[in-house]
C-alpha cells in the first residue's frame, strides 16, 4: 500500500469508529427538595458532560426553586457551591434545563422569574427525547 493509501485508510477507521459510538444522552428528573440530592445530580450530571455526555435536566415540584432568580440554596461542602451553581455551570456547558410545565402556574411565578438559561419544558418535546434509543434516565 501507498502511504497516501494508508492514510486514507486510517481516515476512514477513524470515521467510522466515530459514527459507531453516538454521543451518551442523559436526562436528569429532579423533584427533590433536599439540598444535597439536587447537589448530587448536579455533580453526576457535571461529570457525566465532562465525559462528553449530552446533559438534559428537568426540574419539577420543589427543585423547581432551583430555576428562580429570587431563590438562593445553602452551599454544599467540600467545595462550598450550591447546587444552582453547578446547574449554572451545567448550562454554560451546554446542558438544557428546563422546569416542567406546571412548575410556573402552580408556584405563581411567570418565565420571567428564572434565571437565563432555563426555559418551560414543552411535554411533547420531553416525551420524545426521553423516549428515544440510548437515553439514559436519572431521578433525585
């Protein structure tokens, strides 16, 4: 073989080897109003997108809160951030985070009243990906 024949074909193993292994989806469903239960999603969710998963969160009932400007967690040791903080740097990392569509009306609270980045989960829109091949599901 040709060197220029070896590199094509070392190309093209390298392609197929990437379309053989689709990106990991996960998808987060947190209701917990327990501090360091929304924390710990927050942190597997974290290390999941560092890993090169596509991180989606739903946030319903009580850790709805999480999405409110006006609301402000207790930090969390060893690192002394709070789990909107890590949902935060989830979503500047590209992670979708929603609340569920009955968080806003049933808190009495309007979209303007999250915080940037978090928008209403559309339950069609959730359904389908959530039932999608390969999606791997969490709940705290």
């Amino acid at each position: 073989m040709k060197p220029s024949q070896i590199a094509c074909a070392a190309l093209l193993s390298l392609s197929f080897g990437a379309m053989a292994q689709p990106q990991t989806e996960v998808f987060f469903n947190v209701t917990n109003s327990d501090n360091q239960a929304q924390g710990m999603a927050m942190v597997l969710a974290t290390q999941m997108q560092e890993q090169k998963a596509a991180v989606r969160v739903l946030l319903c009932g009580p850790a709805g809160q999480l999405a409110l400007k006006s609301y402000e967690p207790a930090a969390l040791k060893p690192r002394n951030v709070t789990p909107k903080q890590m949902m935060a740097g989830l979503i500047k990392g590209g992670a979708t985070v929603e609340v569920c569509a009955l968080f806003l009306p049933n808190a009495d609270r309007t979209s303007a009243d999250l915080i940037e980045g978090v928008t209403v989960a559309k339950p069609p829109e959730v359904a389908a990906f959530m039932t999608k091949p390969g999606v791997r599901a969490f709940g705290f």
